[in-house]
C-alpha cells in the first residue's frame, strides 16, 4: 500500500480501443492506476506499445474475466487489500458485442453472456467497491499537490441506448428496451436470453446491457449523495474503428467508419475517446452526479461536453428502481 500515496483510477477492458487510450491522460494527470482485464499478458502487451516504461510502472494489472462474479469478488478482494485507502475512481469501460450470434452465449453463471460481462460484472464490481472508494483518504496526491477529490463511478454510455437520440431509435435489430423485465424476474437464465423475457436478438442484448448501466449511473446518483460519490455516465463519441466491431461483418466494419467519418460525422478516434473518458472520470469542472455526458454526435473542432437528455427508459423511477433491485439479486447480492 505504501507504494500508492497518489489516487488510484480502477478502469476495465484496457486491452484495446477506448480503455486502452484512456490510460496516458490518466498518468499524465498523476493518477495511478489499476487496470482489470481478463488477461494481463495481453493487457501489459498493448499498454507498453502505447507508453513508456515509466508511466508503465503507474500501472498494476488484476486479472477478472467479468462474465465470472466469483472472479469479481476475489478480484476485488485483491484491490482492496492492495489500494483501499486510496480509490479514487472507478471507471467501468469494458464491454462485449457479438451480434451476428445465432444463439446467446452464457456466462460461468448461466447468464446470456453480453448482459454479463457489461452490465452483472460491473454492477458487482460496484457494488463490492463503492465503500472503499467513499471511505478512501480525501486527501491525494496528483502531480506532487494535494488536493481533496470527491470520488467517482464513470461508466461508458451509448448513443444506441437512449432513444431521445437519433442513434437509440435505430430499428435493427430493435431498439433498446427492458420492456416489463420479465426475463430478469425469472432468473435470466437458459432458455431466457433477453431482459424483457423474449426472443434472443444479439444486437439488442447488447443495447439492453448498455441500457443498464445508464440506468444503473442514475440509481447510484439517487442512493448515494453527491458529496461522498460523484457517478455519471458518457458518450465518447463514435470509435466506428475500434476492436468493440470486431464481430460485425468484414463490409460493415469497411464502410461503418467511412459512414461515421463523412456522412454523420460523429466519428471520434480512439485518442480523443480515451481523453473525454478521462476528463469525465477526474476532471474537477465536471463535478455533477446523475449526468450523462456526451459531445453530440455531430464532431465540431469546438464542440463543448454537455448534459445530454435522457429517455424515459433510462430516467423512470419505477423502472430503474427495480433494475437496480433484479440486478442486485441476479449477482446474488440479495435474496431472491
Ligand atoms: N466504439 C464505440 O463507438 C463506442 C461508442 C459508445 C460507447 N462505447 C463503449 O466504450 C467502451 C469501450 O469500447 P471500445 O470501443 O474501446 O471496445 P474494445 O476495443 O473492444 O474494448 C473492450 C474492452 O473490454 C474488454 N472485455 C471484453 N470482455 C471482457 C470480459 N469478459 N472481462 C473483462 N474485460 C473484457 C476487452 O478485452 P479483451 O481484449 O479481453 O476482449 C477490451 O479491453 C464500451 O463500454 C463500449 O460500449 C464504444
């Protein structure tokens, strides 16, 4: 612990795309950082492609694959006997999409595995380290001055999410949607693939799970006060390049960034990503909890960050409120 005097950002999926590009701000503006993916050999790989020696050495790497709870809960176990006092901020980034599968793939708890990994994963992994980071030291170090920071839960949004946006009301496969969560009430395992209990579309299972994490920034906003945790949620922008497409068909992932680039203009790089994640996990101006931050989807050389409305799917009490309650009895953090 003694080698952690400064504050320590906890970020997963650092192997590629956004989360890897977030780790050089971060350094720059004197945080340490642990990083979780499920492979540390491939982790520290890309990390020393991108940075130097000495601000590899800011970095510790913690081996949880987030489709395994048992792994999150002995990951965390770890985290917390190594940097307690000093977590800072959580950024939940990781995130799979696989939608050309033709029947759901599942997790080591049974669960349809993208709604695993990005929502059930992080939300345990929330759950188990909101206390540590509320509890930490108020007091860090960032670049040789102390300063007192409020900690934080940043976790990755999308567009695809939200329907108010023109993105979140694309019909293919359909939009996101939790509908009653009658899949969730049943105990979300085989043959259930879907949240709202219907038939397995992979890329909506994708959305649903995004969905729930925007949903799950607004209850932790609700039930911890902004004065001991600051939780907000993003839109990067659009990384059309980035490896998250990986299992899109090959035209697809040829025109999808052309697409982005020079029609909707809402294409970002993978730099510019990992910047903005950055900036709204630590930065002080960005202070809100219960936020969903985004660039629009239009780039402009000067576009400002702002609060981006959110739909009703994301926003209603009643709704979220028994997300967050399923959510917490599928990780098995309640009673079913
Ligand atoms: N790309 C976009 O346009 C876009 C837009 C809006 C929001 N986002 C969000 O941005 C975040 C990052 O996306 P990206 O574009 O940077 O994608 P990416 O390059 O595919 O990165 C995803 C990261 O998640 C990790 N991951 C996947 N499954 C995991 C598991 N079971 N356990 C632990 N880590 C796992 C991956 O590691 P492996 O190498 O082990 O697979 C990788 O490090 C996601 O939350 C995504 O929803 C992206």
């Amino acid at each position: 612990m003694e080698k952690f005097k400064q504050g320590v950002v906890i970020i997963t999926g650092t192997t590629s795309g956004v989360g890897l590009n977030t780790l050089k701000p971060l350094i720059s503006s004197g945080w340490q950082i642990v990083a979780i993916n499920r492979s540390n050999k491939r982790a520290i790989e890309a990390a020393s492609i991108l940075l130097g020696q000495n601000d590899l050495k800011k970095i510790s790497f913690i081996e949880i694959d987030l489709s395994d709870l048992n792994q999150v809960r002995k990951g965390v176990q770890e985290i917390s006997s190594k940097f307690k006092n000093n977590c800072k901020v959580l950024i939940c980034n990781a995130a799979v999409y696989k939608p050309r599968l033709k029947k759901p793939e599942r997790s080591v708890q049974g669960f349809e595995n993208s709604m695993a990994v990005n929502h059930f994963g992080h939300f345990l992994l929330i759950n188990l380290l909101i206390n540590d980071l509320i509890n930490s030291d108020k007091e860090i170090n960032l670049n040789g001055k102390n300063i007192l920071f409020t900690p934080r839960i940043t976790i990755l949004g999308t567009v695809t999410a939200n329907y108010v946006e023109l993105g979140g009301k694309i019909p293919i496969p359909a939009p996101a949607d939790l509908g009653d969560l009658a899949g969730f009430e049943k105990g979300f395992l085989s043959p259930i693939s879907m949240a709202n209990g219907k038939k397995f579309k992979p890329g909506k299972a994708y959305k649903d799970s995004k969905l729930c994490n925007m949903i799950t920034v607004q209850e932790l906003a609700k039930r911890y006060p902004p004065e001991k945790i600051i939780c907000n949620s993003l839109y990067p922008g659009c990384v059309a390049n980035s490896r998250l497409f990986r299992n899109t068909p090959l035209i697809f992932r040829l025109l999808f960034p052309l697409f982005q680039k020079f029609i909707t203009r809402g294409y970002v790089t993978e730099k510019l990503a990992g910047q903005r994640v950055a900036s709204v996990a630590t930065d002080r101006d960005l202070f809100q909890s219960g936020v969903h931050w985004s660039w629009g989807n239009r780039q402009k050389l000067v576009g400002k960050v702002f609060s981006q409305k959110l739909s009703k799917r994301i926003i209603d009490t009643e709704l979220s409120q028994r997300t967050w309650d399923l959510s917490m009895k599928l990780v098995g953090l309640k009673k079913i």
